[in-house]
C-alpha cells in the first residue's frame, strides 16, 4: 500500500489519539493535501516544526496500528465480506429451490450492508 494512503488510513482509525496540534497537521498534510510551508503558515509554526510534528505523528500512528491491528483487522473483514457475498452469490446461481436462492439473498443484502 502506498504509504500516503496508508498513513491516511491509521489517520482515520486512530487519529483521536494523537496531541491537537499534531493530528491538526496530520489532516491538513495527507487529507487537505497542503504543503508544509502551507500548514506553517496557517498554524503559525515553522516549517520545520510542521515537518518534525508530522514525523512524530507518522511514527505514533504505525506504532498504534503494530499494537492494536485495527486497519489490518478491517481488511480481513472487508476481505471476509467480499468472500460471503461472493459465495452467496454462488449458491444463489446454483441453485433451483427458492428457500435456498431467498437465504442466499438474504446473506448477500447482510454482507452488503456490512460492507457499507
């Protein structure tokens, strides 16, 4: 995965956790796409502080994900649900018995909506 995604991702679950200042620039680097001297202008620190309080965050963020596994949980998920929906959708073609092809309907519109 590419690393700005990626960090973008860990952003998402985990960026609750990190100091106001740090997650303000994280979101206005990898979200709002800005620049560093950008984000020091409108935060009124240096760019390089900019620099060093994003690094810190980065580290931080990967360090969240390598202890609670969260991203890497979700997409063993979203893998599993895509696996269901995808087996559901066989059985529904497979099949001539309506309470079979109903059920299968059923766990495809579950999947779906947990997909959501």
């Amino acid at each position: 995965m590419e690393k700005n995604m990626e960090v973008s991702l860990l952003f998402d679950f985990y960026g609750e956790l990190l100091k106001p200042s740090g997650r303000e620039a994280v979101r206005l680097y990898y979200n709002e796409d800005l620049s560093l001297s950008e984000i020091a202008d409108q935060t009124g620190i240096t760019r390089q502080g900019v620099r060093d309080s994003i690094k810190r965050c980065e580290k931080q963020l990967f360090d969240f994900e390598e202890k609670l596994g969260l991203l890497a949980r979700f997409g063993q998920l979203e893998s599993g649900l895509d696996e269901i929906f995808a087996l559901a959708e066989k059985i529904y073609s497979s099949s001539d018995d309506i309470q079979i092809k109903s059920l299968a309907q059923s766990i495809e519109r579950k999947a779906g909506s947990l997909k959501e």
